[in-house]
C-alpha cells in the first residue's frame, strides 16, 4: 500500500502554481548573487524567472478565456507578404552597394522580421496562412544568411578554417579518411565527406561545395521545428516557434559559421521531431529505425551535438520513469486534454546511443589519447584546480584566465551592448518559463513536453549552471542553437497560454514587445553578425576582407611558412586576435600567436604582422605571457615598431622583422 503512494493520493497539488512559486522564491533567493559576481546572466536570470513565474499566476488568476484580440485589417494582412518581400529585395541591394552587412542592413533586417512576426500573431484566422508564411521564413533565412557567405571572400568564423583548409582539402586531394587519421574528426567525418560529395556532384570548389551543402541545410532545417511544434501546437503556435528558433543569434550563427556543429544541429532537430513523432501518434519500427539511423549519423559527424542527443534521450527516458512510477501523480491524464497513452520505451535507444557513442569515442584519436580519455582527463583536471561557485570564466578571446587585463575604461556603451546581445535570449528563456509552467498542469502533462522540458532544463545546467562554477569542459557556447529548439517549441506553448489566459491589454502589449524587440534584439546580438559586427567595437570580426587574406597567403609564401619545429621561440609570428588563428589554421605560418601588449606600451616581438584593423575595430591582445585577451586599439607604431623592417604592406596589413641593423 506505501508503495502505491504518491502525492496526488495525499493531496491533489497544483503542480503548475506550485512550481511557479517555488521560482519566485528561488528568483528572490538568486537576486542578491549580483552583489557577490558581476556576470550577466546572474543580473538578469533571476529578474526573468521572477516576472515569467508572477505572469503565469497571474494568467492562472484571470483564466479567461479565450477572446478576440486586435487583428490587422485583411487588406493590410493581404499586403504584408509583398511588403516583406520587397524589405528582402532591398536587404539584398544594399549588401551588394555597400559590400557588407552594415548597420543599415541590420535595421532593415530588424524592421523584416517585426513585419513577419507581426503577421503570425495578429492577422486574424482567417487571413493567416501557414504556407506563405513559412515561405517567407525560409527566403528571409535564406537571405539573411547568404548576404553575409556572399559578401565575405574566405570563411566566416575560426573553427571552419581547419575544417576546410586542413581536413576537408586533405581528404579531398588523397580521397582517403587515412589523411586525417591523426585527427578527432577521423572518428566523426560526416561533415568533411558531404562538403566534398557536394563539390564532386556540383564541379565547384570545395568553398562553394560547403555553401550549396550545409549553406543551404541550414535555412531550410527551420522546417523542422514546425514540423515538431505542429505535433503539439496549432500552425500559428507552430509556425511562431519556427520563427523564433529561425532568427535566433546562434542558430544564425551555424548557418554562416559552417561547421560540423551545424551538421550536427540539422540531425538534432530530426531527433526532436522524430522523438516528439513516437510520442504523440501510433508509432511503427520504422519510426524507431529513423531514430537509430540518425543517432548513428549524430554520431559520426559531431561529439558535442552526440552528448547533446544523449542529454536529450535522457530527459526522454526520465518522463518516461515520472509517467511510469507516477510519483507527482502524473499518471491522471484527463483524456478530454491529450488521450491517454502509454509512456513510450526508450531505455534501449538511449543504451544503443551510449553504448555506441563510448566505443567511437574510444577509438577515435585526439591530443596522444583517445578522445574519450582527452577529455575525462580535462574534466578532472578541471574539478581539482580550478573549480568552485563563482569562480567565473573571464571573457578574454584567448581562453587563458591567468593574468590581470588592463584596465581600459568603461563607457555607457560598453555596459549597455552585453544586455542588447542577450536581450533575444533572455526574452526566449521568459516565455520558455512560463510554457514549462503550463504543461507541468496534471491534465497536460505528457512524456513529450516533459521531454521538452526536462531537456532544456537539463541542458541550461550545461549553458548557465556549470560556468557558475568555473566548469566549461563541456563549451556551452555550442549548447545554444540546440537549446533554442527546445526553447521555441515550448515558448510558443507558453505565449499561446498567457494570450489565451490574460485580459486583452496586457496580452497585446506583451505581443508587441515580441513583435518589436525579438527579432531585432537576436539579430543585433554578435553571434548573427560575426562577418560584419553591429558593435564593432565590443566585438571582434570573425571574417576577413580581400587584403587580409592575401597577406596570409604572402606571408606563407615569403617565409616557407615554417613549422614550429624549424624555428627557435624569438621568430614565432604574433598578432592580434581572430586573426593569429588564420595564420595557423591554414598553415601560412603555423607558430603564431597573440600579440602580448602592455598597456600604453609596445610589442616587443621581432616577427608581428599589423592591420588596420586593430587601430579601428575590436581585436584582442595578451597583457602579460599566457594572459587574457583583451581588447585595444593600438596604434601602427605600438605594433610595428620604427626600429623594425617593413618586409610587407599591402594597404591594409603590414609585415615586420627585426632591421638589418638589429642582427
């Protein structure tokens, strides 16, 4: 009989309201953190869980229901379409005028994607249209992504640059995974085998192969949040959560910065949906087999998208114990809401997944190690040396945290643009909130939004709870795009309930403020602008105009581009960073690192190479040996010093050694 025990049987608790003032109380207990850290997720979060955790009991308060809100007039929802098409045909024109994505062509995006939100929440049931509106997300994906690989001559981002450069080229001259067997992704090629598949099919260049392959994936894989959130919600809800994942500043971000990451988040949205799929309708084994075929594909191709499909299967099997074992009383669907189905298996898809993941891991090479033992051994490294509650990972570029940064000021823009970049974000997080709140309800309680949201719970541990404690192993950075799925589908959830549930003012001011702010506060953020910053003196560019490159290449050329073994420490190449990364990646020179700079000071290097860039925009030096990045603007005589030889100067990047007269 104790065994049969659960709380519903003591008391039949409101889990929703329950919850919801469990984060009130935790929103109060987190609000004094600001005054131990400065982080801006510790002076946000708790300001977010609180206004998100009071909106639900208000709409559980009020529970009216649902009512006619103020739509646009048809001629003007007729109109919108051609409107917005027209905003598209101009974001192009004026990426083609000015040569790149400037601040005009982001306020234009901005005012694009208020008008395509605008059209999903007010245009009446009548005047709504899924098709044309999907339609219209795609094509403004599509442009919004291709102006930015149009514009910019190599890549975009750092990490692309091995991918291409080193691995890709290397197994497309030798046609054999044998030319990367040295590296990580000899255990995961996926990526680096469809970039060349596409350039042998389409005759192009292994740059252009990449664009027609994963360039075009990636617009089109918003498709699949629809199609996930439509086994849920209805076509508006749904296609709002296409919208919202669609302009989010990460997933932006994997379709210009094309990377196996990217591959690895297509594969995971088909994870969602097929998950959500076996859920929600009679399933068969081949539902099952799609399932297994793309956890194996996950595999191959990303390890961190791989540990984000197990977080995922995890949070599936864990709803699957709470609606089994019914210990919130969970198992008292009312059949009037979601008929009653029993929980779906999946304890032998979530073994295969890591069973399979552990043996590839295990083989595949990585730092003199396997990659599994690499990274155990960094994650122990990382509990015994440095880890602890606020022991905040500094934001230097560089990644080390040993030395102090000069002190360069702080201006009303620099404290204001942290909370621009987040602001998408953290109005995603609100909505998340509440829709979390709302399916947690006994009588809409299912495995498939539990799934939802245990898994984005789960993986906001990985994104905000673990750097709080100085543990970054697991790079949350690559978390966000996958989390914004989840973080979309159950948003829509949530904004679907407070219009329903609200009276009609608060409902049409909060919708406007979705409508205005959403779309322009993801698209400013740094992450969907990182060819052609928005704030381009906060943020570094991660792409690099025609000179820049041909000065790698010249650099490469002029010198032989020595490996570290055949040169002595005085003659390793150092300048600003992103752009040491390019020097090494593509094996121009190798040996090259940051600048170290001190402050007010000189580089007292013999080989730096200097561009204008680091006078006029956002780039990174070192303070001291092995210290953090930090951001300046040096002059030309700061880096290359007049005692010095100018070996090479094209303008715009400027090569210098020590003189004749130094030797």
């Amino acid at each position: 009989m104790a065994s049969k025990m659960s709380l519903s049987n003591v008391r039949p608790l409101r889990l929703d309201t329950t919850a919801a003032i469990a984060g009130l109380i935790a929103a109060l207990l987190l609000f004094p953190l600001r005054f131990f850290a400065s982080q801006i997720y510790i002076n946000t979060i708790p300001i977010v869980v609180g206004l998100g955790c009071a909106l639900y009991l208000l709409a559980v308060h009020q529970n009216e229901n649902e009512r006619t809100l103020p739509t646009l007039s048809t001629p003007a929802a007729m109109a919108l379409p051609s409107i917005v098409t027209v905003g598209m045909a101009v974001m192009i024109l004026v990426t083609i005028l000015q040569g790149t994505r400037t601040p005009l062509f982001f306020t234009i995006s901005s005012v694009v994607g208020t008008l395509l939100f605008g059209q999903i929440l007010f245009t009446s049931d009548r005047d709504f249209h899924r098709g044309i509106l999907l339609f219209q997300l795609v094509l403004f994906a599509f442009v919004f992504r291709f102006t930015a690989l149009y514009t910019t001559p190599g890549y975009i981002g750092i990490d692309v640059w091995t991918h291409m450069t080193e691995l890709t080229q290397a197994v497309y001259l030798e046609q054999s995974l044998g030319a990367i067997s040295y590296d990580k992704h000899f255990g995961s090629p996926f990526f680096h085998l469809y970039v060349i598949a596409s350039t042998l099919v389409y005759d192009v260049s292994l740059r252009m192969g990449l664009y027609l392959s994963m360039g075009i994936a990636m617009p089109l894989s918003i498709l699949v949040v629809y199609a996930a959130a439509n086994l849920l919600v209805p076509a508006r809800w749904a296609t709002l959560a296409t919208a919202m994942f669609s302009v989010a500043s990460y997933t932006v971000m994997w379709g210009v910065h094309l990377i196996p990451t990217s591959m690895g988040l297509v594969f995971f949205l088909a994870i969602v949906y097929a998950l959500i799929r076996v859920m929600r309708i009679e399933y068969t084994s081949r539902d099952f087999a799609f399932l297994v075929f793309l956890s194996v594909a996950v595999i191959l191709t990303h390890q961190i998208s791989t540990f984000i499909v197990l977080v995922l299967l995890g949070a599936a099997f864990l709803a699957q114990v709470l609606f089994m074992t019914g210990p919130l009383g969970l198992t008292r669907l009312d059949t009037s809401v979601f008929r009653t189905k029993k929980p779906v298996n999946l304890i032998g898809l979530l073994v295969f997944n890591f069973g399979l993941a552990i043996f590839v891991w295990s083989l595949t090479p990585y730092r003199d190690d396997s990659f599994l033992g690499t990274v155990l051994g960094w994650f122990g490294e990382t509990l015994e040396e440095s880890a602890g509650f606020l022991e905040l990972a500094s934001p230097g570029a560089t990644g080390d945290e040993d030395a102090a940064v000069p002190d360069t000021g702080t201006t009303v823009l620099d404290q204001i643009v942290p909370y621009v970049n987040e602001l998408g974000f953290l109005m995603l997080f609100g909505l998340m909130l509440v829709g979390s709140l709302y399916v947690v309800h006994r009588r809409r309680a299912e495995q498939s939004v539990f799934t939802l949201v245990l898994g984005s719970g789960i993986m906001l541990v990985f994104v905000l709870g673990l750097p709080m404690f100085g543990i970054e192993n697991f790079v949350p950075t690559r978390w966000f795009a996958f989390l914004y799925a989840l973080m979309a589908i159950i948003g829509a959830i949530g904004l679907r309930t407070l219009s329903r549930n609200l009276s009609p003012a608060p409902v049409v001011a909060l919708l406007l403020v979705i409508v205005l702010l959403y779309p322009a506060g993801m698209m400013l953020a740094a992450e969907s602008n990182p060819d052609s910053p928005v704030f381009s003196d906060q943020h570094e560019r991660l792409a690099y105009d025609q000179s820049e490159l041909a000065a790698v290449d010249t650099i490469g050329d002029m010198t032989g581009s020595p490996a570290g073994s055949e040169i002595t420490p005085d003659q390793q190449l150092h300048t600003d960073h992103p752009y040491q990364t390019v020097f090494e990646r593509t094996g121009a020179y190798p040996s090259t690192t940051s600048i170290i700079l001190p402050e007010d000071g000189y580089a007292e290097h013999d080989y730096v190479v200097y561009r204008t860039t680091q006078s006029e925009d956002a780039t990174y030096f070192s303070s001291a040996e092995d210290g953090p990045g930090y951001s300046d603007n040096p002059t030309e005589e700061r880096i290359c010093r007049t005692t010095q030889s100018s070996v090479y100067d094209n303008g715009d990047v400027r090569f210098c050694t020590p003189s004749p007269a130094q030797e």
